[in-house]
C-alpha cells in the first residue's frame, strides 16, 4: 500500500472512531447507594455513665485473729460454694476447743455427784435421819450442776465453730476477683482476705441526675452501651432506685446484663445506660454514611453529579442504624452510604 493509500485510510478510521464515539450511547456507570438526611421522630434517650458489677459479690473476712498460714486460690481461679479458700493458725481455736472439752467433763463429773447425793439425801428423808431443808439443798445443787453441764457443752459449740472459723470458704460459685492478703500476714476479725464474684450475673450501674428522674417513672426497658466491645445489649431488667443521693443530686440506675453477655466485660468495665426517656424529632443519617478518621467526623453529600466531603457533628445512636445530626446537614440532603467507595456517577 503506498504512502497516500495509508494516510487515507487512517483518515477514514479516525473519523469511523469520532462517528461511533458521537453516536453511541455511554456505559453506564453504576448507581451510589445513597439515603435522604430526614428529621424523623425518634425515641429520646438519656445515656447515664455507667460502670459494670456483678449482681453476686461477696468479701471473703476473716472472723478470727491469727496468722494466714495458707491461701489457696489466686485472682481469676474458679471456685464452688463451700471450697477452701485459705487457713489461719488453729493452735489457739484448738486449746480452746480442748479446754470446752475438759469443762464438759468436769461438769459431768459434778451431775453425777450431785445426782447421788440427792438420792442419799432422799433415802435418809425417808427413814427420818435428815430433814426437809437438807434435801432441798441437793436438789438445789443437782438443778446447779446440770446447768453448769449446760453451759459446758455451750462453751464447747462455740468453741468448736470459732474453729471453724479458721477454715474460709466460699460463699457462692465464681470467680476471684483479688488476694487481699498474703500468707504470713496477721488476720483480724472483719478483715478482707479474698474477693469473689459470678461472671455470669452482671448488671451495669449508673447515675441518673434529678431533672431526668420525672421523666423515668415507668422505665422497663433499657440497653446498655458497651464501648470496650463496640457493641449494645438489651437488659434483662431495669430498675430506677427509689432514693437520691442529696450530695449528687442523682438516682441510681441498675440494668442486667443477659446470660450470654458479650466476652471481655468484667466488674470494673466503662459502660452507658440508655434509658428511654420520651420521644422527639431529631435530624439522622444512616450510621454507614458517617466516616471519623482521628478528629474528623464528616458525610459525603452527594449534589449535581458529584461527592462532596461535609464535616458534621453527631449526637447519639438512633436506633440501631442511625445517629443524630446536631450540625453540618439539612433535612433533604443526600449522602452517600458507601463513603470509603471511589468516586461514581449519581
């Protein structure tokens, strides 16, 4: 083909490429998810800061004095009602124990004596040896040793059960929280020596300040925030304490955790309590169309043909899909739902 042939022809395919281009149609592009921002009544909630606990605690004291000879259990060990937890030197509950025994015996002893002088005593009224008043005396002293033999075996229970005292065990099923002593260590009476609760019973607990108690005389309802977990549970049972604190100004709120509570939420654990407290109109947008990247919280609004990225200040979940909008959008502007997508046609 010569040199003429060939600029010809390209001429032809370029103006056949312009023809097709000008009259084909164009590929669609596919269409951004996208929702309306809408001031929609919603359920009104008040968040009350909150810390979890569990509903089954106990402080395990001792109630004797000794030294802590041993301790059996560490933090985070599972243990059963009734098991030993520790022991505290016995020596001394043990003397004790021997003395209420000996005590017993001697008081036997003295029945004993005093029951056969009271027969001697009545056989000699019988014959006319002795008077009337000699064999009340026995009887007095009979009536004397038998409740020196009472007060005995008394002595005896009790010391046997302080002995027992030197044994501590478990007072419910769960888990140990903490060692609050060390073996060696002297124990006192109403000292702590380990602390225990039930994981499987957990309830957060917050503060309700008085201007929002009115508006929570009938709550039933409730879910609980757990931001450790980036997840919201339902509570089992919710209960607004009949009394305020006078020097917080606030009311106590309990919330249940369920059974099958999410895994890592321990006593001690951050949480929020949404109580319902009304309903009000609030402008939201679907949770999925917010971005936060470190200080920044911002939609992408979607206006002739094209994303623009808004920066919005956000309130509170609504719902389970929706937050609200304090700032930076109006009722009727659409966002995209998909915001970390690349740019498309709308």
């Amino acid at each position: 083909m010569s040199l003429t042939h060939r600029a010809a022809a390209h001429a032809l395919a370029t103006v056949a490429a312009l023809l097709l281009a000008a009259g084909a149609p164009a590929i669609a592009q596919p269409q951004a998810a996208s929702a309306t921002v809408e001031l929609r009544e919603v359920e009104d909630v008040y968040a009350a800061d909150a810390v979890i606990e569990s509903v089954r605690q106990a402080t395990v004291s001792a109630q004797i004095s000794g030294q802590l000879t041993q301790l059996l259990v560490d933090a985070g060990d599972r243990v059963k009602r009734g098991q030993l937890l520790a022991r505290i030197d016995t020596r001394e509950a043990d003397a004790q124990v021997a003395s209420a025994g000996a005590q017993v015996a001697q008081a036997e002893a003295a029945v004993v004596q005093a029951q056969l002088e009271h027969e001697r005593t009545k056989s000699l009224v019988a014959q006319g040896f002795v008077s009337q008043s000699a064999l009340d005396k026995t009887d007095a002293d009979l009536k004397t040793a038998r409740a020196a033999l009472d007060a005995a075996r008394a002595g005896t229970t009790q010391a046997a059960t302080g002995r027992s005292f030197a044994e501590l065990r478990a007072p419910i099923d769960g888990v140990v929280t903490r060692r609050l002593m060390e073996p060696g260590e002297l124990a006192t009476a109403g000292r702590g020596v380990v602390e225990i609760h039930d994981p499987a019973a957990l309830r957060a607990v917050g503060t309700i300040p008085q201007f929002v108690l009115p508006r929570t005389a009938r709550v039933e309802r409730a879910e609980i925030d757990l931001p450790s977990v980036q997840r919201r549970v339902k509570a089992v049972r919710v209960t607004v304490l009949p009394a305020a604190d006078p020097r917080l100004l606030s009311t106590q709120v309990r919330a249940e955790l369920p059974a099958d509570a999410p895994a890592g939420i321990v006593p001690g654990t951050a949480a929020k309590v949404l109580v319902p407290i009304g309903r009000s109109r609030k402008l939201v947008v679907p949770a999925a169309a917010v971005i936060r990247r470190s200080e920044l919280t911002a939609v992408y609004v979607l206006s002739d043909g094209a994303r623009q990225l808004r920066q919005v200040r956000v309130g509170d979940r609504v719902g389970d899909d929706s937050v609200e909008v304090l700032a930076g959008l109006i009722a009727g502007e659409r966002v995209a739902l998909d915001p970390l997508a690349g740019r498309g046609a709308i």
